[in-house]
C-alpha cells in the first residue's frame, strides 16, 4: 500500500486516481500509523514553499517521513513534495526543507533570457545523465519523452542526485534521487501514458 | 525545449459537448468523456472545459463528468464557465481541474484573480478573455462575447497578470468561428505586454493556420481550438506532425504519431 500525503496542499485528485489505473492501491492519509504501515510513501505539492513545510510540521508528517525514509522505505515527491527533499528553499526567504536531497531550491529567473517565461509551464523533454545509469524511476521511458512541468523554481546544486533533467535554455533539475528517496519536478499524474509508466516504476520499487 | 502546446476545448451543456460558431447556434457533438479519452489518446496536451450550462442541476453534472474525466485521463484539465467566487474555484479544483478559468466573474470583481492566485497558486488562474475591435480598440466582452464592457482588452490583460494570473486565453471574437486563422494581430498585441504564458483561441480553420501561429509569433505558447477537432476537420496527430517538420517543437506520444 501507497501513503499519499495529505497536509491540505495541492490538487490530490488525479495522483488519487492514477494509482487505480495502474492498479497500486494507494490511500491519502495524515495519520502516522498509516504512513509506517505503508509500503511507500508520496508526498504531493503544490504552492508555496514555506506554507507547505509549515503544514507539513503541523499535521507532524515532517517527523514521520524522516523517520520512515531513514528506515529505508521509498519516498517519492512531486513538483513542489521534490523541492521539499532539498536541504533549502530560496523562494519568498530562505526555508529549511526535509534535508533528504543535497541541495537548493533556486529561481529559475536568473538563469533564462527575459523572454523565457516564468513559471515554466508545459510539456517538456526529459534528459538522462550521459555519465549515469538509467534510474529505475524511468524503466520503460525513453530519453526525450516529455512530461508536465508547472514550476517558477527548480532544485540546484544537487548533481549528485539528478537522474533527470530537461532544457529550458538552461539544463533544469526534473527528477533526483538519493538511495530510497526519489522526486519528480514535474507531475507524472499529469504527463499521459509517460507519468503512469513512471508512478507504476514506483509503485514496483 | 518547451513544447508548443495543443489544446481542444470543450464547451459542455447538460452532460454533452456543445460547440457554438461565433456563439451562437449549438450543434451536439459527442460525450466529453469518450471525446476527452480519445483527444488524450490522440495527443491532446491539455483541455479545457466551459461548463456552459446555468441550473444547478446542469452544475452538478457537470461536477460528475468532470470526475469522470479526470479519472480517465491524465493530461491538464482547465476548466471554466460560472466561475465567480473562491467556492467555485474550489468546487470544480475537488472535481480533478487542475486550472480554473475566469471570465466574466473576475471582470464583476477583479479581487478574485488575486484571491484565488493566494490560494491556489498563480499556476491556477487562467484569465479567459473575449475580444472584440471596437472602434479601432481591442475591446474586452462578458458574458460569452455578448456584452461590451467598454473596457480596454490589453490593459485588462496587463492587470490581470499583474493581480496574479498565470495565463491568459485570447479568443478573439472577430475570429472565432470564421475559420480563416487565428487573430495574429491581436495576440501580437497581447505578447507584447504580458510575459505569462499565452494561449491563442479563435479562428483556427486547417493544420496551416496553427504554423502560422506559431511561425509569425514564435513567444506563443499554446493554440486552442473547438469544432475542427470535434469535427475531425483537423487530427490532432496530424498537426503535431506538421508542426514538427516546420521545426516547431511539439510533443509527440511514443508510437502513436
């Protein structure tokens, strides 16, 4: 069984649903007894960083997830549950995320011409490391193949950890993984036949 | 590379796809949840639904086909049409939306982009905007394009992002309809003041007026279309693979186009 994170952020209805297609049972939960039980772990987002860590804390799956992911069980985060793995977070101040993936999450402002804009919003390649081995996440995906990208920010500074990335001008960060704890910058419950392929890699992790 | 975004709208009344030629006269087309499926299926990188009924019980189904479709698809889902208030943003956000477009309601109060954009994210709010030349101005029209608000269109554009929208649909009513392409003009008019993403809607009559599009504006994100698709006039397999040759980056679907 899936734990779908449930702190009140984010549209949950497609990540829902898409765990019945592909047929993994998944249950949105905020009760810890649900989450250690589970198998696997997703943590959802959508919004703003700091509003998301603090909700995270209050409804005390902060504590939870730390503890389950150091015990081995695979996490999954998406869009703004990834930027949450990082270490920091340089949107509206700077905000201590999860520390599960080395890194930052910076303004993709900075890094594309004033014509580009922002947020990156829309269906974009995904990039293999040359220098790597394909991640499991994306057994069955082929280099190139777009996904669903709706972000104003993205994670840096985490080389270490990219098993993807897609070209916006500059090479962004789409997905990291460390050990048992992975992240998708874009949405897999969104990106067709492509994100299904990739949940269901998870899902058999 | 960002792809160039191709987007069916579906224009739903008492549970079925309704398509209007320059809003007026309704021809039944198809169930929206088999023409989503197969929109998905085919390449379709986002849809938009307006829900253009009016009664509460027409609301309400809406909400159900809504669920359904999102429970059967897995692409964007934009939905709009009565949407006045945060309560509707997060009525129709609980039903699998991922994006609520406003119209009307936010020019009776403009407040509710920036509401909404505080609580849902500006990636939520997509500004649906009917345009008009009036004269010798761009002139932005509510309530389906039947009323002039005597309101400057671009300036209304430029507000609105500034208020916290995240894109904006263009639909240009002098096109709409017509069949002779999309209005360059007044989509250049619009690029050229906002920077979010900018989707062009009206008058889209064959796969060359989508090259053109995307040829004569190249910062244009994303095109949208009603009754060409719904009709088959235009597959949208087709398209993407014209606009591949033209070197216009789209995204294809592994071993179907």
């Amino acid at each position: 069984m899936i734990a779908i994170i449930d702190y009140g952020v984010g549209n949950i209805f497609s990540l829902c649903s898409s765990f019945d297609t592909i047929g993994a049972k998944a249950v949105l939960t905020a009760d810890a007894n649900v989450v250690r039980k589970a198998d696997k772990i997703i943590l959802p987002g959508v919004g703003a960083f700091a509003d998301a860590a603090k909700k995270l804390a209050d409804c005390g799956m902060w504590d939870v997830i730390l503890s389950e992911t150091a015990a081995g069980k695979p996490l999954l985060g998406i869009c703004l549950g990834m930027q949450m793995l990082f270490e920091k977070s340089h949107e509206y101040g700077v905000h201590n995320g999860l520390g599960l993936i080395p890194g930052e999450v910076v303004p993709i402002a900075p890094v594309v011409p004033a014509d580009y804009k922002i947020p990156h919003i829309g269906w974009n390649g995904l990039h293999f490391p040359k220098d790597k081995p394909k991640s499991p996440l994306f057994k069955d995906v082929d280099e190139g193949e777009c996904v669903y990208f709706v972000h104003s920010y993205y994670g840096s500074g985490c080389d270490a950890a990219v098993i993807a990335t897609t070209e916006y001008h500059a090479e962004l960060t789409a997905a990291v993984s460390k050990g048992n704890v992975y992240g998708t910058q874009f949405h897999p419950e969104k990106s067709g036949d492509v994100g299904l392929r990739i949940l269901k890699n998870f899902a058999q992790m | 590379m960002i792809t160039k975004r191709i987007i069916p709208c579906l224009d739903v009344k008492n549970g079925r796809v309704v398509k209007g030629v320059n809003f007026q006269g309704v021809a039944d087309v198809s169930s929206p949840v088999e023409l989503a499926k197969y929109y998905s299926d085919n390449g379709a990188d986002e849809l938009v639904f307006y829900d253009i009924t009016a009664s509460f019980e027409g609301r309400a189904l809406f909400c159900d086909i809504l669920k359904e479709v999102a429970s059967t698809i897995y692409i964007p889902l934009t939905v709009g049409g009565g949407i006045n208030t945060v309560a509707d943003f997060d009525r129709v956000l609980k039903c699998g939306a991922d994006k609520v477009s406003v119209n009307s309601g936010a020019i009776a109060n403009p407040d509710l982009i920036e509401e909404a954009a505080k609580i849902y994210g500006n990636q939520c709010v997509v500004l649906s905007c009917d345009i008009k030349r009036v004269d010798g101005q761009f002139r932005l029209f509510a309530k389906g394009g039947r009323v002039d608000t005597g309101i400057d269109a671009i300036e209304w554009i430029r507000q609105g992002e500034a208020r916290g929208a995240g894109e904006v649909v263009v639909n240009s009513i002098d096109t709409d309809g017509v069949k002779k392409g999309f209005d360059i003009e007044m989509l250049q008019a619009v690029s050229d003041v906002v920077t979010i993403p900018v989707i062009a809607s009206g008058g889209a009559g064959c796969i060359g007026d989508f090259v053109d599009l995307f040829k004569t504006i190249p910062t244009m994100d994303a095109g949208l279309a009603a009754s060409i698709f719904h009709f088959g006039e235009v597959k949208i397999s087709d398209l993407k693979d014209k606009l591949a040759d033209e070197g216009i980056p789209v995204r294809k679907i592994k071993g179907k186009n």
